[in-house]
C-alpha cells in the first residue's frame, strides 16, 4: 500500500448531511486495493483449516472475567494459554507432544 491512510470519520450530522445533498458514501469513494499480481496466486495454496474440539468445561467465575475483560478473543486466548502450559511440560519431558493446529 501507499501508506496513505484509508479511515475516514464523519459525525452523523455531516452524514445526514451528505445523504440530503445525495452525495453516496459507499464504497465508490473508497481507495483502489494494490493487486496482488500473479505471481503472487500463482504461489498461492489452499489451506484448510484444523478442527477444534468443543468441550463443556467448568472454569473458575474470576478466571473467565479476567480473560473476557481483555476484550474480544477471550476463548482463543483461554486456548493458547493452555497450549502454552501444554507445550512447556513437553519440553520439559513432563507430557506427551501435541500436534500443533493453526
């Protein structure tokens, strides 16, 4: 990219103006996307994603605030951290190893 910014903010006073005077804000005032080019889908794989294991499991109430205090991705992180604790007893000979999932 050209490094040029691509957000732009508008109050709703001046969107409600802007729809008045019939100016579109849609994605025609939008910035061109660079292309990607051909070599680089020429290159290009498909990957499919790994499954996920769904499991009902009983976490501490303080735990789970703590993680969903932290935003959005609560359970994606609950997971690395486990992976993490998973990963380290690996190496240190205390389990046996994980496939690692993407």
């Amino acid at each position: 990219m050209n490094g040029k910014s691509t957000i732009v903010r508008h109050s709703l006073s001046e969107i409600k103006a802007k729809r008045e005077r019939g100016q579109d804000m849609t994605h025609a005032d939008a910035p061109e996307a660079e292309s990607l080019g051909a070599v680089f889908w020429s290159k290009a794989r498909v990957v499919m994603p790994t499954g996920k294991t769904s499991v009902h499991l009983r976490v501490d109430s303080d735990v789970v605030e703590w993680f969903r205090a932290r935003g959005k991705g609560h359970l994606t992180r609950m997971n690395a951290v486990l992976r993490a604790y998973v990963e380290a007893q690996t190496t240190s000979g205390g389990a046996s190893g994980l496939r690692r999932r993407g």
